[in-house]
C-alpha cells in the first residue's frame, strides 16, 4: 500500500513532460530506468493470453509538434501549477510519499516448522499521529446464516471490518501495485464555443456539474467541473467564465488538460474488502477480489489448509498498442483512447507455486513477456531481492523468529555495491582515511547504534546530490530511493559517464573525484554535527521519527502538547525496514512501515502485530504512544484470537446487543 498511490501516475506524467524542455529524451529516459532484469517478479510466468484485439497502433512517443514551444512552455507551466495544488491537497491528506511502498510474503508450509503457512505484511505508509491503524477483532457470539464475521486485525476508523488481518479460514495482506491508471489528455477547444471540445465525431459539449461544497461555520462553496469523454478538464485559461476563479490554473489558449483516471469511476472497494473479510477458501477470496477495483493492490493470501495465493486485481487500462501512458496525449483524434480495461481472469495471479513462498514489494508484477502494460514504472526491486535472498538462505524449517528478524532487517543493498568503492580512495588526510576506516568488516545493516550506517547514509544521500541531482532542475528531486539506487548501481560500472561531471565547475569529473569530494562532504557534515571521533557516530542519532498529531500539529505552542518524539530508529530507505526520509529533509522519517503482522496458519492465536503509535488518539492516555518503543525496536505484542483469552487479556468489556 502506498500512500499517495493514486495520484503518482499524474506527477510522473508531468515531470517527464516538463524534462523534456530541458534535457533531450535520451537523458529522461537514463533518469527513468526500467525494471533491473536481476531482480525479482511477483508472478515470474504468468499463464495469461491476450484475448481482446488491440485496436491500431501509434507511436509509443505522441506526436506535440502542434504545441508550439511557446504553448509548450505553457502547458508545462499549466502543469506546474496542477502539482503545486496537489502538492497543497497531500499536506491535507497525508498523500505524496512517492518513495513509500510495502512488503508482504507468504512461505508455504512444506518450508516452515509448523508444516502450514505464514503471511507476513508490513505497510509502509506515511507518519502520523494517531497511528491511521486500529487493531481490531469482529467476533459474532454465535456464528449463523445471519452473522458469520469472525475475524481479526487493522482497520482504518469508520471503515466496516478489517482491511488486513485473518479469519478463522484465511489471511490476506496488501502492498501497492502502483499500475499506471492515469493518462493527461490535451483537448483542443473550440474558439467560438468554449464549452466544446474536439473529437473524432466533431465538436462535442463538455458536461457541466456544480458540486457544493459544504463549509463549517460558512456559507458553502460551489464549484463548476466539466467533463469530457476523458474525464474532467483539470486546468484551463481558455474562455470558460469561471476557471481561473475555480481552478487557479492557467493553460493556453484553445487548449485543454483532461484527466482520464480509474478512481473518478464508481467502484465499492469496501464491498471487496468485505467478501474478503467472509472468504473460507482461495476460490471465494478471487471472487470477492474481482470487486477490487481502485487502488490496485497486490492480495496476498494464505489458509489454514496449507495453501498461499497471490491475486492482482484492479482496473488496469488497456492502452491501443505503442502507447506507454508516460507523456500526456493528444485527445481530440481518439488515437490514444482507453481500449477497456484487462479481463480479472486475464490479470496475474499464482496458487501454491513451486518457490513455496510469494513476495510483494511494489516490484514487479510480471516481466515484458505479459501481453498487457501495466505499468512501465515499478518499484525497481530491491526490497523484494532482499527478501527473496533471505528466504532462500534461512535455515529450513522457517519459523517465526525468522520472519521477525525480517521484517527488522536493516540490509541496504546499494552498499556492497558503493563500499569497496569507498574503501579504494586514497586520502592524504589522516582523519579522512580513520573515517574510511570504520566501514571495514561493515555488515551492511543500518542499525541504530551503527558508526558505519551513519557514514554511509550521509555518503549516499551526499551522493545522490552530487552525481544527479546538478544535472536537473531545481525543482525535479531524484530522491534517493529505488530509482535512485538502480541509477547509481549502472553508473558505478561507467566511471567516466558524463553524468558524474559537475556541471558547476570547468573541470571533467569521474566517478573517483565524485566519491572523494563526496567522502569528504560527508565527514565534514558527522564531524560538525556529531563529533570528530567517527567512532562515537550512531545512525539512530541522525534518523528518528517524530510523530505528529494530524490536527494540532499545525498549530504553534500547543503542538508539543500532543506530537511525540522525537525516537531514533534504525533502517532506511528501500530497506525492508523501510524508515525513509524526503532529500530535502535528510534522514528525518516521513515514512514508515505503519504496523507489522505476522499470521501463524497453524495457530492463529499464536499471530503477532504491532503498530506504530498506540490505539488511543487521546494526547494523555496511556495508549496514545505506548507502542513507539515496541515498533521501533521490531518487537510484537500477540494478536488476539480466541475469545477466552481475549476476555482474560481486556481491560474492559462492551457488549453489542441489537
């Protein structure tokens, strides 16, 4: 699961499109890599035929040499505009994380003690105070026709059942897919009608519905949208009496940005949920999977009969072939129209495979021998290789100390790759070369008390800076997640590649000044904060997490009454235990994995879970924050099941009687 997940398409579309104007196409598409072919897919061999007919071809790369460069430039600027107010709406909602993913793996019991299954989830999802989870247990005293729900784990407040958890048959978990489900249409307007847009048919008229707002202690607002066969105009200049008011958008004139998306179109993605919560059995758990339509997540699934599954649902556009959904299109000649959506039994999905385990970790779904896109822009893998790499070297049988110990696991795989890199600079200066020398014999694991973690961190951030980051706008962050790790990983093996030049100085750097001049940044940056004794350096000194309460946090004075931290932390980014920071806020965690599960199939009531915060949004109760020391240091509390043994457990009883 993703936070931020259904607008991530959308950025991507614009910056590419923004790039463009700046950098030639071969360089945005270095920036952009495709998935590594040394990494793991979901479903490695989908059984799946394409059935429906493509309907034409165009070219991959749309024809905008209509847009002249000073429309262009307008567009782009237009764009701009519709991801500064987005950018405002994911401060409301907590949305925008693009580096946030999840993990989830199920093992098969032919390779555990217990000989049933585990399934084991963790999503990573923005932080917030109170925790966006409630653990809760649905339990009818008598199960009938009437009332069958008899099951336990997280929900979100106001939601009927639990989005993750288990009943007393089976056990599911959720991580993002992340397809690309979004496409910018440019619509040419009519001059002398406003209102109309072009289509292959002729001019057509836009629909228009005034939605009201409602405003506490106002007058409620009304807002004008329009609506082509695309979906709503989302920024315009062009006539319409009250866009610039309503949108604050500008775009040029004649023309238009529409926003063909899943999520403006009905679907009941708590009715799935629902059936999930009832499901006895995979063939029951597809069915109501079917209904999953928007976000798109990958459904992990076990039972206490001994199977693990994997689904994916979701509607996942079907593209006219050539079109790969990553510039906005042309949308008055119908070339680049949404052919339907890919049949459910046609989407990817595994039963008991031969591995014995699944793996989810916003990685790939499936390799380019699928007949369908669904997305050119995965996760590019790295959690999901460290967790296939430890489930094939544990030690057999599995148990669940195993299964704890990753989902703590603090291994970042960019540093076998950078270290002995590191380890072969030669410094004149003594106390660079004592710095250097902390990372000999390093494990690779971020742990909180770890002087190496804390070098490297600052290296890798440091890094990121310098080797792409001169090399884009301003305004473009690379980030230093998995795009990040895998651009860096292919430039180590091209050390006089123009992109380790920096461009500020007159000077043609390679990949070995890069690394000194970083090194010594780095070091200059512990020292000055943390002491010259690289020895005394601790990673959790750098990298902790305050929680901040969603409401009072935006008030001074009165905001430390109710957030909490800040709390050191292990893990990192693109690390199964997935702390990640924001570059423009180094190292401080704005994402994290908002609770731990861990279902035992052979005994429910011996399932673990955690969450981040605590159940109480009450500032002063003693379960607003009494999970943080638990979370934050990979420990667990029971989860709950059998009724006795909840009864002994509670501080108090409620009982719902219709």
């Amino acid at each position: 699961m993703k936070k931020g997940d259904l607008r991530v398409n959308l950025d991507r579309e614009i910056d590419r499109a923004k790039l463009l104007k700046t950098l030639p196409r071969n360089q945005v598409e270095f920036i952009y890599p495709p998935y590594p072919a040394d990494h793991p897919y979901i479903v490695p061999e989908p059984s799946s035929e394409k059935e429906t007919d493509q309907q034409g071809s165009v070219p991959a790369n749309p024809d905008l040499s209509y847009l002249t460069e000073s429309i262009w430039l307008e567009v782009t600027e237009s764009m701009d505009n519709i991801k500064s107010n987005v950018a405002v709406l994911d401060q409301i909602t907590g949305g925008g994380f693009e580096g946030i993913g999840s993990n989830s793996w199920a093992v098969h019991g032919d390779l555990t003690d217990t000989g049933k299954p585990y399934l084991v989830n963790d999503p990573h999802l923005g932080s917030q105070m109170p925790s966006i989870w409630y653990e809760v247990g649905l339990h009818c005293q008598e199960k009938t026709e009437e009332c069958q729900m008899d099951v336990a784990g997280f929900s979100f407040a106001g939601v009927p059942g639990v989005v993750i958890g288990h009943n007393d048959h089976i056990a599911w978990g959720l991580t993002n897919v992340g397809p690309d489900v979004m496409d910018l249409f440019i619509e040419k307007i009519n001059p002398e009608h406003p209102t109309q847009y072009l289509t292959p048919d002729g001019w057509a008229e836009m629909e228009s519905i005034v939605e009201v707002i409602q405003i506490a202690g106002s007058d409620p607002i009304e807002h004008q949208v329009y609506l082509t066969n695309h979906g709503p105009i989302i920024g315009s200049e062009y006539g319409l009496d009250d866009f610039d008011q309503t949108t604050g958008l500008a775009i040029p004139e004649n023309y238009a940005l529409a926003l063909r998306w899943t999520a403006l179109e009905p679907s009941c993605v708590f009715c799935a949920m629902w059936d999930i919560n009832l499901a006895k059995n995979w063939e029951e758990f597809r069915q109501a999977a079917a209904h999953f339509a928007v976000p798109s997540q990958n459904l992990i699934y076990a039972d206490i009969e001994g199977n693990i599954g994997y689904q994916m649902p979701g509607n996942i556009p079907i593209r006219v072939e050539g079109h790969d959904g990553m510039l906005p299109v042309p949308g008055w000649n119908g070339d680049y129209d949404w052919q339907g959506y890919i049949p459910f039994e046609e989407l990817p999905n595994s039963f008991n495979p031969p591995s014995g385990y699944i793996v989810t970790a916003n990685n790939a779904v499936v390799g380019p021998d699928y007949p369908y896109l669904i997305s050119e822009e995965w996760n590019r893998g790295f959690r999901a290789q460290r967790i296939v790499d430890m489930l094939e070297e544990a030690p057999k049988p599995i148990n669940i100390s195993m299964l704890k110990a990753m989902q703590g696991d603090n291994f970042d795989q960019i540093a076998p790759v950078l270290v002995p890199e590191i380890l072969n600079l030669h410094f004149s200066d003594p106390e660079l070369a004592a710095a250097q020398e902390i990372l000999l014999g390093w494990n690779y694991q971020a742990d909180l008390d770890s002087a190496p973690a804390a070098l490297f961190m600052t290296f890798w951030q440091n890094l990121v800076t310098n080797t792409m980051q001169d090399n884009l706008p301003d305004d473009y962050l690379v980030g230093v997640g998995s795009t990040s790790k895998e651009l860096i990983r292919q430039l180590v093996n091209q050390p006089e590649n123009p992109w380790w030049n920096d461009i500020s100085t007159p000077e043609r750097e390679t990949m070995a000044d890069i690394f000194k001049l970083t090194f010594e940044e780095s070091y200059q940056d512990l020292k000055k904060g943390y002491g010259k004794d690289p020895y005394s350096w601790q990673w959790g000194e750098l990298h902790t997490i305050t929680f901040q309460n969603q409401v009072m946090s935006s008030f001074p004075f009165v905001n430390k009454f109710f957030n909490r931290g800040p709390f050191p932390a292990a893990g990192g980014n693109e690390i199964v235990n997935a702390t990640g920071w924001d570059p423009g806020n180094p190292y401080v965690i704005d994402w994290l994995p908002s609770m731990r599960m861990i279902v035992n199939m052979n005994d429910l009531s011996n399932s673990l879970s955690i969450h981040t915060t605590g159940q109480s949004g009450h500032a002063y109760h003693s379960h607003y924050i009494d999970m943080a020391d638990l979370w934050r240091n990979i420990y667990y509390h029971p989860m709950l099941w059998e009724i006795d043994h909840i009864k002994r457990q509670a501080e108090s009883l409620l009982i719902i009687t219709p």
